[in-house]
C-alpha cells in the first residue's frame, strides 16, 4: 500500500513523467487499484449561480468583466430555482452538486443565500460543493457550519507561470483559502488547468504545490483549457493529448487516496482519450450539458461510454474500502439512473 508524502521534489516528479507511456500507467493503475475500485467514478453536477462580471483577471476565463466574451451577466440565482436544478442532478444520478459563483469572494449580503443553499441541497440528500472565489475564516466557518461538504479553489498552475495568467489574485492569497477551508473542516477540491501555454515544468511545479499541502486535497480536477474567444488564452496552441493523461497519471501517484476528476475539456476529448485517463487513475468526472458557462458531454454520451468501459458511478455513502475491486458496491450508470 502507498503512504501518502507531503515532501515531493520536482527531480522526482519530472522522473515520473519523462517514465515511458506504459510503465507511468502501469505505476498510476497499481497505486490506484490499492485506494479505489478502478471501475467507479464518481459523478457531479455543476451549476453557475451567479454568471458573468467577475472583477478577477484571470486570462482563461468567459466570466471576467476584463473581456468581451459575449457572456450575458446574470444575478444569484433564486433558491428555489438551485433546488431545481439539483432535484434535477440527483434524478440523473449525480451525488454531488456544485455550485459557482463568479466572485472575487462572497459579499456579506449573499452569504445567507448561499448558506441556505448548502442547507437545502444537502436536504435532498447530495453532497454539496461550492466555488465562490476568496473565503475569509468566517465564512468558511459558517459554510462548513452550513454543512457544505467540499469547497472548489484551484491554484491552476505553477506558482512561476501563474503571474502569466492572472495578476488580480495572488497565489498566496489561493493558499490561504485553501488554509481556511481545511481550518473550517470542509474538504478541499483543488486541482488546475492544464494547456494554458505553459511548459511541463510548470505542471511539474502545480502537481508538487497540491501534493505537499498540508493535506492533499480530497478531489483534484485536472482541466484541460476549453478556449474562450474574446479570453487572452482563446489561440493558445493545444496541448499534447498524451501529455495530458500524462498528468492525470502522476496526479494519480503522488496523491493516491485523492478523487482525480476529469474535469473541463472533456468535450473536445474522444472516448479513447478519456479511457486513457479513466486508466491513468481520474475517478470523477462532471456530467450535464454544461459546466459553469462552457459545454460539456450531454449525459446520455457519458452514459454510453460508462456502459462500453463497464464503469459503474460510485454510489452516495459508500466507503471507498467497500469500493475496491474485490467486492464492488457501485451500481452500474443504467441502474443508478432507474434508482
């Protein structure tokens, strides 16, 4: 069995990616089988309750106020109109809802809505997962108060190359929500994006700063950059799609126990490449039409490819232990979605 490691140097992570193809996925595919049943991801839902407007700069994004992207911005949702959209998740066969707003960080006047959407949807029986920019101590005390499960706050890559992507939010100021998040006793979702311009240095450099926090994030999304036009980033040369399993491979190692999703990107990605990642280790994914304001693979696509791998969507409350591989707990995608 893997220990986990919080002291990684980059020679030793550059090492795991320069090893040949095979041998990274064999080494991701041995650490993952130790933690996880190889043939269960687990599914989300993400919903944008607030769109558009946002004061940060960052150079990927359709939601800064800093581009014309031809985004419509759009006020925080009613309640009631989340707890549709959740209702609507968990009939799908969601176990997780996410929900995002395009802030620098919560107002003061927002956060007995966003509260009582935590409360509510976790009343339906889902976990809950929020993304709302910055969070001072208090408020994440009163949303882990609140119930909220999992809280969304990417680095997004290397602390070299980040000054490159965005200048309105340091990286200092990302880890020190992050601190606050775990202090709060909520579990943390941090990954990044990958496909930015960057070098493999850099998602060496990103993959070391998640894997020697104080505690490895519960989930990882590795996000392959969707272009926006109208975003700084909306030519940026493709990135290798090797290169990219790649990283969900090493991820995999160097935090075992950690849900690696496939998040954004998914879209452009052929079903043998996202076979590739399910290999590597990614174990979650997001699911719907849409994620906060870019597309995503309509649920029926996903459907038919959890059928053609045989992966089943890893149930709500099932302990990972009772997930492994001899003695599967998970539900086949067709079932859950008769549940």
């Amino acid at each position: 069995m893997t220990t986990l490691r919080h002291d990684w140097h980059r020679a030793e992570i550059r090492a795991l990616f320069d090893l040949p193809f095979n041998e990274l996925l064999f080494q991701a595919q041995t650490v993952h089988r130790q933690h996880f049943d190889p043939n269960a991801v687990q599914v989300s839902t993400l919903l944008s309750i607030k769109t558009g407007a946002c004061p940060e700069d960052c150079k990927y994004c359709s939601q800064s106020g800093h581009y014309d992207t031809g985004l419509d911005k759009e006020k925080l949702l009613e309640i009631q109109k989340v707890i549709e959209e959740a209702k609507a998740a968990k009939e799908k066969g969601a176990s997780r809802f996410c929900m995002g707003a395009a802030w620098r960080s919560p107002r003061d006047k927002d956060m007995p809505y966003v509260l009582e959407m935590v409360k509510q949807v976790k009343g339906l029986g889902l976990e809950t997962c929020m993304t709302l920019g910055m969070l001072a101590p208090e408020q994440a005390k009163a949303l882990g108060e609140a119930g909220l499960d999992y809280y969304n706050h990417n680095l997004d890559t290397s602390p070299e190359y980040y000054g490159k992507v965005i200048t309105t939010r340091s990286y200092s100021d990302r880890l020190n929500t992050l601190a606050n998040v775990r202090e709060a006793g909520i579990k943390v979702c941090s990954g990044g994006i990958v496909g930015m311009g960057e070098k493999r240095e850099d998602r060496i450099g990103l993959l070391m700063e998640l894997a020697n926090l104080p505690s490895h994030p519960d989930s990882v999304p590795i996000n392959m950059l969707v272009k926006i036009a109208g975003t700084p980033l909306g030519d940026v040369d493709e990135l290798e799609p090797f290169e990219f399993v790649r990283t969900v491979a090493v991820a995999r190692i160097i935090m075992p126990k950690s849900f690696v999703r496939l998040s954004a990107g998914r879209e452009k990605m052929n079903e043998q490449m996202q076979a590739w990642c399910f290999f590597a280790g990614a174990n979650s994914i997001f699911y719907g039409e849409k994620l906060l304001t870019t597309s995503n693979p309509e649920t029926n696509t996903d459907r038919l490819l959890f059928e053609k791998l045989g992966i089943h969507a890893l149930q709500l409350n099932t302990p990972v232990e009772d997930s492994l591989p001899v003695a599967p707990k998970a539900i086949l995608w067709r079932d859950a979605m008769a549940v």
